[in-house]
C-alpha cells in the first residue's frame, strides 16, 4: 500500500492504526539507522520515532491548515534529527561528530522551510565523501562504526582473516580522510 502525504498526515490526525503502521514500516528505518549512527541505541531510536509522530499529531491538532512543503520521509527525519540533536546535547555529546547515512534536506519544524548550517554543511561534505568511496568501503566502515567484530566483519565481506579486515577497514578510513582533508570546504 502506497500513501501520499496527506493522506500519511489525515492518518496521523486521525490515529488511524493502518497509517501509522505503514509508516513505522516505511520510515522507522531510516532514523533508526541515524540514530545508531550517532552514539544512539535502537531504544533511543524508537523513543525518538515516537516523539516524532507526537510532534506532527500535536501540530495537526493545533493548526487548521496546516500541511507540510517537502516530502513526508524529509519532514519525520528532519523532526527525528532535531529531537535527537537535542537529545545528544542534553548528554554533551559533541555534534561535530554526526554522521548522516543518507541525503536528507534540513527542514525548520515551525515553518516546513528549508534550512542550512555550518556544521550540516560540512556533515553533507563529510557524507559525499563517504558515499564516494566503493561500496565495500561503505560497508566496511558502517560495520565498523555498528561495533560488528573485525572477526565478523572479515566473515561478512568474505576476507580470508581477521588480519585482512582489520588491514581492509585502515584503508577504507585514510582514504576518506584524505578525501575530506583534501576537500576545498573542509579548510573553512
């Protein structure tokens, strides 16, 4: 079943169980990824997930017209990431390490207006750089970055030894930080 977004925001108005399980099915998944990405839990993901759907309930509720200028996955991540900025604040966890996992365009929750920031900005940078290594770079390091052992890693990917992982994920890490060194951006 397919879903456009009002009809995604009149299910979430409406509590209606069908939508909001479409939903958790449809873009939980990503955030969850996010969030474990960025010193999170799955715990932590689905509290934040849940809040989100909250905030927008909350905002249906209160606003007679309103609706929403991007799509419905931009809008529920861009929620999910600001609450769970915030979240990483009120631990002091320091937000320069972020690492985004896809492509999302930052949303101003009030307005539905896009926004930029320095840091998302270079967060972006850091992003490209990473999707332009080989795909057994990516999965490399995001299994590394999960705390998949070196042991299992080499399993998954299909190396020889440990050893060879271990060699594997060194490598795939100096090129991408020779990549963001090199980046023109990177310097300002």
């Amino acid at each position: 079943m397919h879903y456009i977004e009002e009809s995604l925001l009149e299910g979430i108005r409406l509590n209606d169980t069908d939508t909001l399980e479409y939903i958790y099915k449809k873009f939980y998944p990503a955030i969850k990824n996010f969030i474990i990405l960025n010193s999170g839990a799955e715990d932590d993901a689905k509290d934040i997930f849940q809040e989100s759907i909250i905030v927008i309930y909350r905002r249906l509720k209160n606003e007679k017209n309103f609706a929403i200028s991007c799509s419905f996955k931009t809008y529920i991540f861009s929620i999910s990431k600001n609450l769970w900025l915030k979240e990483l604040e009120r631990r002091k966890i320091e937000q320069d390490k972020i690492r985004y996992t896809e492509d999302f365009e930052s949303v101003d929750i009030e307005t539905g207006e896009s926004v930029s920031s320095p840091i998302e900005d270079r967060f972006k940078m850091y992003q490209n750089h990473y999707l332009s290594l080989s795909k057994d770079c990516q999965q490399v390091l995001r299994l590394f970055m999960e705390k998949v052992s070196l042991k299992e890693i080499a399993k998954i990917m299909g190396y020889t030894s440990e050893k060879y992982a271990k060699k594997r994920k060194y490598q795939c890490k100096e090129i991408l930080v020779k990549r963001i060194k090199n980046d023109p951006y990177y310097k300002t």
